[in-house]
C-alpha cells in the first residue's frame, strides 16, 4: 500500500513541478495561440494533481491543507467570485470567460485548487527550494527568448516591445518582475560561491524588463525596490546591507530626478523606451483614455456596488457608460485597465476587499514569519517589496494566467512556511486495516476530478481548433469546407461558440453575394443570421453582439430588422457613436435619408472632434440632398473631393458627376497602378458625353496591365460606334 502511495505522492509533485514550463507554450494550432494553450494545460495539470492530492488526503491526513489567514482569504477571495458570478448578469459568461481572457470563475477554481495542492505538497523548504528553482530556471528560458527577440533572432509580436512566449509585453514585464525578486531572494539565501549564480538572473532578466517597455512593471519595480531597501535599512542587522541598501535609494532617487530633468532631452527622445516614460501625463493619449475608463468604471460599481456585475462582464459596464471620447481608443474594452476597478466593478465592494485581503494577508504572515525567525529581514523585506511592485502594475493593467500563477506560488509559499498542520493531521499507522470506505470515497473523488478533464477542456479546445481550422479554410477558397468546420465547432457547444459565432459572422460579411454560387452565399448567410440570433438571445445585454446581428441584416438587405436591433443597443449604450454610424447606415439604405441624417448628426454632436464621424455626417448630408451641410462640414476638413468610397457612392446616387469625376481623380492620384479606377472614371466620362477622354482612361488601363489589351480594345471599339 506505501508503495502505491509514494507512486501517487510522485506523480502528483511531479504534475507541480511541471507546472512552471506552462509559461513555454505557444499553441499556433489554436485560437488566440498565446493564451489558450497556456490555459488548457494549467486547468488539465491542476485537475490531474487535485485527483492525486485528494487521493492522498483521504488515506493520509498530512495531506490536508494546514490552517491559516492566507488560507481563509483566498477561500473568501474564491468565495466572492462564485457569489458575483451568482448575482452578476450572465452567469455563464462569468464562469467560463473566453479565449482571449480565458480567466473566469473557472480559474479561479483552479489557481485555489493550485494553491491546496502546492501547500499540501511541497512539505519541506528543501522541496520549496527546487520548485522555486525550477520557475526560476523556466523564467531564464523565457529571457533568453527575449533576447533573441532584442537581437532580431526571433521576431516580437508587438511591435518593437519583447513579449517572447507570453505574446504580450505587459505580461511578460510583470513575469519577469516576480522573478527578478525570486531571484534576489534566492541570492541573500545562499552562502558561498552558489549565490553569484543568482546575479546573472537578475541582470539578464532586468535587461528584458527594460526592453519591454511596460511603463508600470518598470515603475513598480523601482518603487517595490525602494521599499525593500527602507525595510533592510529597518530591520536588517547586516551594517553592510544596510549601506548598500542606502546607497541604492539615493542612487534611485538621482536617477529619477536626472530622468525627469533630461526628459525633453535628444538623448531620451532617441530611446523608445524613455520615451514612454517622458511623456506621462495626464493629458496623454493613454493616460487620458484610463482615467475616461476609470470613471466609467466607478460609474457601474454604484449602480452594483455589493457584488458587481459578475467575472467577465465588464464589457456591458464599458459600454453603458462609455464616454464619446474614447473613440481614440480601440472600440470594444473588456477590463479597466487597472485590478482593482476591474474588482470593484465585476466583483463589487467585497470582491476588492478581499481581494486586497490577498496581500494584506500575505505581508501579515511575511512579517510575523519573520518576528518567528521563519523569514530573514532580506526575505520580509523583498517579499513584501514583490509584493508593493506587482500591486503598483496592477494599477495600470489587468491580470493574465503567468502573473496569477506566480502570485499563488509566493502565496503559498508562505502559507506553507508560516502555518502549523491541524493537530488532527496525523499520518495513517502503518498496518492499519485498509478502509474500504475511505477507497470508495477516493474513487469517486478523483474519478470526478479525471471526469472534468474532458468535460471542462476537450469542447474548448475543439472549438478553438475548429476556428483555426476555418480560418485556414477560407484562405483558400473553400468556402463550403469553412462553413463546415464553423458548423463542427459551434456545435461542440462550448464556451468557445462565441468567439466562433462572431467569425463566422465576418466570413458571411466578406463572402455573401461576392462569391460564384450564390446558393451557397444565401446558405452561409442563413446559417450565420440564425446563430448570431441565438447570440443574441443568450447574451442579450451585449451590443457587440447585436451589431454583428445589424451588420448582418444591412449586407443582405434587410434593413427593417438592422434598425430594430440598433435602436435597441442604443437604449443600452447611449453614446457609443459605432451604434449610430450603423443606424444611419441602415437608414440611408432604406432610403429613409433625412432618419439618417438626423442619427449620424446625433453621432457627430456626441464628440466633433471625431473626424470619421463628421465625415459619415456630411456623407449623410449627400444622401439627403444636403449638398451645402456637407460642404460646410467638410470645409475645413478636406472637403468633399478625397479618395473615399463613401462620398464616391453618395454623390454617383444623386447622379453628380462632376463630384464622382473629381474624387476618381484623387483615387487614381493616389493609386496610379490600379486600373478600375480608370475604368470607373471611363464611364463617368462617357455618360457625360466625353468619348474621347473616357477612350483616353481606358488607354492608359491597357499600358499598366498590358494583359487588358483584348478586353480593353473591346470597349473603345463599342465607344467610338457608340454602342456600349
């Protein structure tokens, strides 16, 4: 039987000590391939380990969790996820998420299951070693990556910002903050010649923080230091340390007020990286976008303030409260940028609270290790330092998986090495008759636990390979065979069906009544309307999705239904100008001009500083025969006369062919090799009764695409008999 359990115990550290290598994943078969694939692992792994452990702990109480304030917190943090996703507006959404996020109350499940079987576990500081050793190891391999990323070995995946496997620079900043600590702790921990292997760690891994360019990370991590060097100075017994640590806040400080003094200098300007950092304030593009998002999030916690709106449906606050100035930004916004109003808002007052809890509970076991002698000075000092510095990052960002992980490990960690087992946590007496019942109970358990390794992952994952599997699809030209494999992943019915839905919905935008049989358009179509109605009805506060539905209707003519979607996501999000744009789309193409008019100024008068939408009003005015308000709109704005196929369409409707003449002009100035223009222009030419000059664009279509020559004399040849 001792056999069997060491065979249990071994593969359960091993699923722990596999965990770090998480961070190393890029699943390029799957949708979003920097997030999923991380995501499916970490979930399978946690629920293989959480079969072992309860397996363990049934027949060996040393296995139970130990007690303590760490403890209760995150099972309180747990807690209020499950009561937010209860009481928020889709509880659905809330629990699985989606790929892109991939967080949700299914995460957070499994980060407090990590959390258990982690404590449960690794028993010994010796074991805590290699494990720290481990993450520590994988961190150097994602630096490594990074510099190869700096040195243009291997391409980045944000512009010029290293992201090496996380695909996003922020998380890799933060990733790389938690471990430069790591790394210093581990450093102060050795004795002898092993310590200084810790150092090339730290600068390898602070060069690839820089070159992130992630403006919070490098800030926090500045301010976690200067907080662990006052700490040292405080509590420390080494004089040396204490020196050193002195040394380093003034040599902080001075370094801070060169920078803020050099600021607008050649030098700085010249550095992308100081760049980001010279130009905060409050007035800049970002900075002013999160304060408008900030706002708006404080806007939806009073109208919940107990529990929020739920996990994952920040996006409805977003849009219900949306500011017209945020059309700088990106149009769709699913977290605040910033945690704790992420909390605040999803999760209500108690969610932050005890999400705060995380860290106060944490600093508090920190510090009373250290007055125990568990923890040295240095270690109190830069735990609590690591601490303040991914607080400081979270201010400005949201979470991801590699950040949540390494947050549980150091929350364990110290539960692990601060609390006492339960005097009940005795182990079983060896010879002791084998309980049949305990046999049961753990079956059943870790049977359970094995079960969900398909029921929670294999649908997702399928789905997200079908997505891929469409995209490539349709690259191709196989449209029925796109249809198809968008058919086989919604139908895995998953959380994924969502994300699929909306694709599918761009694949039916791009290729109804484009494609040669038009069976199959009208098929596509079809299918596609029926499932974003299902969209609709399953998320029926999201506008996101009733756009899609509106966007639908207007490409296959049915503007009726576009504008009774439309006007119903506008009574949920009043000042979202894309709502309006659509509308007065819709109406314009129902020829209700003046209705569509009357919205696309609504749109316009919500922020006149928006150009496209002072453009999309004046095309309005052209539609409604309002020549003199486009004019006047447009006037000091680049007139009516630019390369765009809006007031291309606008003006040919009304049948103004000087406008249309004048604007194919500008097409063709700007794209002198593309024929079509010259063929539009042709006919402009010819309608209006000038042959020769129509036969002259039609000549110059045949010197820049030579293999029009046949096709092109044909049409002269009809212009001068005055047949076409």
């Amino acid at each position: 039987m001792n056999k069997s359990f060491n065979i249990i115990k071994y593969f359960a550290l091993l699923g722990v000590f596999l965990t770090p290598f998480i961070v190393l994943i890029v699943s390029s078969n799957m949708f979003f391939p920097f997030i999923t694939g991380k995501n499916f692992t970490f979930r399978i792994m946690v629920e293989v380990v959480a079969a072992l452990w309860l397996v363990l702990m049934i027949f060996d109480a040393r296995y139970r969790p130990a007690k303590g304030w760490i403890l209760w917190m995150f099972g309180a943090f747990l807690g209020s996820m499950i009561l937010s996703s209860i009481f928020g507006v889709n509880f659905y959404k809330s629990f699985w998420s989606n790929y892109e996020r991939m967080e949700g109350l299914i995460t957070y499940i499994h980060l407090f299951a990590y959390f258990i079987a982690l404590t449960a576990l690794l028993k010994t500081e010796k074991v805590w070693g290699w494990f720290l050793n481990t993450t520590l190891g994988v961190s150097v391999i994602v630096a490594v990556y990074g510099v190869l990323q700096l040195s243009g070995a291997l391409a980045t995946h944000q512009g010029n910002r290293l992201d090496a496997t996380l695909g996003n620079a922020t998380y890799l900043a933060i990733y790389m903050v938690m471990h430069i600590f790591l790394a210093m702790i581990m450093y102060f921990r050795q004795s002898g010649r092993a310590k200084y292997a810790y150092l090339p760690v730290v600068i390898l891994e602070a060069v690839v923080l820089y070159y992130t360019a992630t403006r919070g990370a490098i800030l926090g991590i500045m301010g976690g230091l200067l907080v662990s060097s006052f700490l040292i100075v405080l509590f420390s017994q080494s004089k040396k340390l204490k020196k050193v640590s002195l040394a380093f806040i003034v040599g902080i400080l001075a370094v801070s007020g060169a920078f803020w003094l050099m600021k607008d200098s050649a030098f700085v300007k010249a550095s992308p990286v100081l760049t980001r950092f010279s130009v905060i304030s409050v007035t800049e593009r970002t900075t002013e976008s999160r304060l408008n998002i900030w706002k708006m999030s404080w806007n939806g916690f009073k109208e919940k303030p107990l529990f929020g709106w739920g996990p994952e449906n920040y996006n409805l606050v977003f849009n219900k409260y949306y500011e017209p100035i945020l059309w700088k930004q990106e149009p769709w916004f699913d977290r605040a940028h910033n945690v704790f109003f992420d909390r605040l808002t999803m999760n209500g007052m108690f969610g932050l609270l005890v999400y705060l809890g995380l860290f106060g509970s944490g600093i508090f076991a920190v510090w009373r290790g250290k007055k125990k002698g568990v923890f040295s000075a240095t270690d109190a000092a830069l735990l609590t330092g690591m601490f303040g510095a991914y607080f400081f990052h979270n201010l400005f960002v949201f979470d991801n998986l590699a950040s949540w992980v390494l947050f549980t490990v150091f929350l364990a960690y110290i539960h692990a090495r601060t609390s006492k087992q339960s005097p009940a946590a005795v182990p079983q007496k060896a010879g002791e008759e084998f309980n049949y019942g305990k046999a049961m109970a753990a079956t059943v358990l870790a049977g359970g636990a094995l079960f969900s390794v398909y029921a929670l992952n294999v649908p997702g994952i399928m789905t997200s390979k079908g997505i891929i599997d469409a995209f490539k699809l349709s690259g191709t030209g196989q449209y029925r065979e796109t249809l198809d494999s968008f058919k086989k992943a919604i139908a895995y019915d998953s959380f994924g069906k969502m994300e699929a839905r909306e694709h599918l919905a761009n694949f039916a935008m791009t290729v109804y009544g484009r494609i040669p049989d038009q069976a199959l358009s009208n098929e596509i179509m079809d299918y596609t309307l029926e499932q974003m109605v299902k969209q609709t009805e399953e998320y029926p506060d999201d506008i996101r999705e009733m756009v899609f539905l509106a966007s639908l209707y207007n490409k296959k003519g049915d503007n009726v239904k576009a504008i009774e979607v439309l006007n119903e996501a506008i009574t949920l999000s009043p000042n979202k100008q894309q709502l309006y744009f659509e509308l007065g789309t819709s109406y314009i193409n129902s020829k209700q001009y003046d209705k569509g008019l009357e919205t696309l100024k609504k749109s316009f008068k919500l922020d006149q500083e928006y150009d496209e939408a002072r453009q999309i009003y004046a095309v309005g005015a052209v539609f409604a025969g309002q020549d003199k308000l486009a004019e006047e709109l447009m006037k000091d704005h680049g007139g009516t006369i630019i390369a765009d196929e809006r007031f291309l369409k606008a003006y040919a409707s009304k049948n103004n062919y000087a406008k249309v003449e004048s604007i194919l002009k500008k097409f063709i100035e700007q794209n002198p090799s593309e024929i079509q223009y010259r063929l539009n222009l042709a006919a402009v030419y010819f309608q209006t009764g000038k042959r020769t000059q129509s036969i002259e664009q039609i000549e110059e279509a045949i010197k820049i695409r030579p293999d029009f020559k046949a096709e092109g004399e044909v049409y002269i040849k009809q212009i001068r008999e005055g047949k076409i």
